[in-house]
C-alpha cells in the first residue's frame, strides 16, 4: 500500500501539457516525480519516458537508487544499464536518464513525456537552453498528448517563474507543495529548517514561493497576497498619479484614495516622454480630476520643447502638481513605502499594476546598500515612491508616526 500526500497525487495524475510542482524541502517531490514517471510508463508501454536531473552524480546517488527501490518493492520486472543511464522494464521500454548539465547529450532520442527534477537549481539563460532541448525531445506519439513536467523547489525569480507565475505558457499548471504538506517527515526536520535559513528562504524552501533570494530585498514588507485589493478606479474618483521621468521608460502609477489610505489600481510604463504621458491619462482618463505627483528632477530636466519643463508641460495639460523642491532622501522614500506596507495601509492592484508588482517584489540592494537601478525595476518602485513620500511621508522622532500632507 503506497500513500501520496494530496499535491503529489495532483501532480503524479495531473494531464497538463506542463504541471510544475514547485514545492518545499521534504514535500515528496522527486517522489512524486519517479511515480508520475511509472504511471506514464504504464499508459504508454511502447515509448519512452525521459527523466532529467541537474547533474550525473544526482542521476547515481538518487534516481537509480530510487527507481531500483520502488521497482523492486512492488515487484516490478526492470534491468539497468549504468553505462547509457536508463531503466528498461519489461514490456514498458525505458525510462531513460540525463543531465541537465550537459545539454548536449540531450540528443539522438525520442521521448513520449519528459520529467525534469530541480530544474530551477539552473541559472535561467541554461534552463530555458535546456527546456528548449528537452521538448524537441518529447515528440515520440503517445496516447493523448505529450508532456513535459517539472518538480522543483524555487529558487527565486528564475526560469520557473517566468514561464508558469509570470507568463504561463500554454498549457502549464502549477502544482504548489508546502513542507508542512508531508506527514511522514521526523518531527524535528522543519525545526531544522527555521534554524537554517531566513524567513526569504523559508518562503521559498518550506512554503514553495517565488521570492527574492538574490539580495535584501527593497521592499521588504510588500506582500503579494496580503496587500492585494480588487478596487479599481470609479466615477468620480481623483485619481493620485506618482509619476517618473525617464525617456522612452516613463512610468506612472495610478491610486486612488479610500478611507483616507492609498490603493494603486493602474500602471503605465515605457512611455515616450512627457507629452505622451499627458495625451495617454487625458484620452483614458478624461472625466477625472488628475494629480500628478512627479520626480521633482522634472523641474529642470527637458522634454520635447527645449524651453519647457516637464513640470511645467504637466500644469499646463491640467493636472495639479504637487512636488517639493527637490526629491525625498531614496532612503526616506523607502521607509515610508515599507511603514505603509507594514500597517497593510496601502494595497495594489496585482491584476491592474503587474510590472509595479514585480519590481516591488524584486528590487534588491546593489553591493553599495543602494536600491539597484541596473535591472529596470526602480521606474515603476520610484513613480509610486514619489506619491507616498508626498501624501505619507514619515516624521522621525522619538516615535515613528505619519502626517498626511495636502488632504
């Protein structure tokens, strides 16, 4: 009698083209991974499955144990051949074993269905080289369709965020396993856990989330789910606009208030300059009230007419304007963004303001202590910093408290 926790059977039966399995330590996932193998074994006798690791020594000191383990305690007829890395079972041809780490070797075969074990642990420029490889692979016909699956633990924003949290391929699903999702582990292994790693990597290696492990994150007290909201802009709202000047990447973020607390419900980003910014909130905003709060570097730098600012190009459109002399401290701007998220006073959008989303969750200090500028996060992070600073900005004393400035 074998037992499969709830997220592995989802995954050993799941008939998504690409189910992904992103799951913690010790949640049985390369368990999950060698049964999903054997059941497609059993449905397609005559092709091969193909199972992926990210090293050779993987292949030795953990699937070939595994398999041999399973095979033989439910009695399962199998020979191995060590030498071209393959499992052959009696009337149900191979499964056949690779490295991931040698991408070349990912040749001369067909596969029916394909299961890559960690395939995050890659850096994402070599596993999107690699899945490349592995689905040209899996082409052998089969009974329904062929399929390429993925159980991994996350390492951060990488190759399996970007194709199944970011932009879902076609055809993708995810499977999420937390550690706590696993009965049978010691008492003492996620103890051990918490003892090892930061809360970031608990995220990642007891929950099985996406989060930033590069660096510190910026925005530490952003949380997705929790400062998630549905409003959207309404009749009649004025809407708040944090703006940032940059040619070809102006950014603006969209808030309206609500009970006297911010919510962001709209982006714009990689606008041209200045006067288009201005004809693209005037022809999708046109019975609003717009006030624009703007990087006050805007003041002097120059947009299309030489003799204007953007500053100036701004009030002359319309729209209010409310900066101070020069910009906020960036480390100002920063706590004030981080207290508001803290006391869950401001909430985003995460269908309206995606790319606002990401680099909240992904700007990271460079090697100075400084929030990095070399990723192309910090446009959307600065256009909303700028109206927090404004409307929220924090007043240092003996206690950290805030004012609410221009209601």
């Amino acid at each position: 009698m074998i037992e499969f926790t709830e997220p592995q059977w989802d995954f050993i039966t799941h008939k998504a083209a690409f189910p992904a399995m992103v799951a913690g330590y010790g949640s049985g996932k390369t368990q999950a991974c060698c049964w999903r193998a054997i059941r497609l074994k059993k449905e397609n006798p005559k092709q091969p499955v193909a199972y992926y690791l990210p090293t050779y020594g993987l292949i030795t000191d953990i699937i070939i144990p595994r398999f041999s383990d399973i095979f033989e305690r439910t009695r399962i007829p199998y020979r191995l051949n060590k030498n071209e890395s393959f499992f052959e079972i009696e009337g149900y041809n191979k499964i056949i074993m690779r490295s991931m780490d040698s991408p070349e070797r990912i040749i001369g075969y067909e596969s029916a269905h394909a299961i890559c074990d960690e395939l995050d642990t890659l850096k994402t420029n070599k596993a999107r080289d690699v899945w490349g490889k592995i689905v040209a692979r899996n082409r052998a016909p089969c009974n329904g369709i062929n399929t390429a699956a993925v159980g991994t633990t996350p390492e951060g924003f990488r190759f399996v965020y970007e194709k199944w949290e970011k932009n879902p391929m076609k055809g993708s699903a995810i499977i999420k396993a937390s550690t706590y999702s696993n009965p049978w582990l010691p008492p003492e292994y996620i103890d051990n856990l918490k003892e090892m790693f930061n809360p970031q990597q608990l995220d990642a290696y007891l929950n099985g989330e996406f989060v930033n492990m590069v660096a510190a994150s910026v925005y530490s007290e952003y949380e997705r789910a929790r400062h998630h909201t549905n409003d959207t802009i309404q009749p009649n709202d004025s809407l708040h606009i944090g703006m940032d000047f940059n040619v070809g990447k102006m950014s603006a973020v969209i808030h309206v208030i609500r009970d006297n607390k911010p919510r962001a419900v709209m982006e714009y980003g990689g606008v041209l300059d200045t006067p288009a910014m201005i004809s693209l909130l005037k022809s999708r905003h046109p019975n609003h009230s717009i006030l624009v709060y703007p990087d006050a570097s805007g003041g002097s730098r120059k947009s299309v007419n030489a003799s204007e600012s953007d500053l100036s190009l701004l009030r002359q459109a319309g729209f209010s304007v409310l900066v101070n002399s020069k910009n906020p401290a960036v480390k100002d701007r920063v706590l004030s963004m981080n207290a508001m998220f803290k006391g869950d006073n401001y909430l985003v959008n995460t269908d309206f303001c995606p790319n606002y989303v990401e680099s909240l969750e992904k700007q990271a200090y460079d090697k100075n202590g400084e929030p990095d500028k070399t990723s192309g996060h910090d446009h959307m992070v600065d256009a909303g910093g700028y109206f927090i600073t404004y409307r929220y900005p924090i007043v240092k004393d003996d206690v950290v408290k805030f004012k609410l400035k221009g209601l």
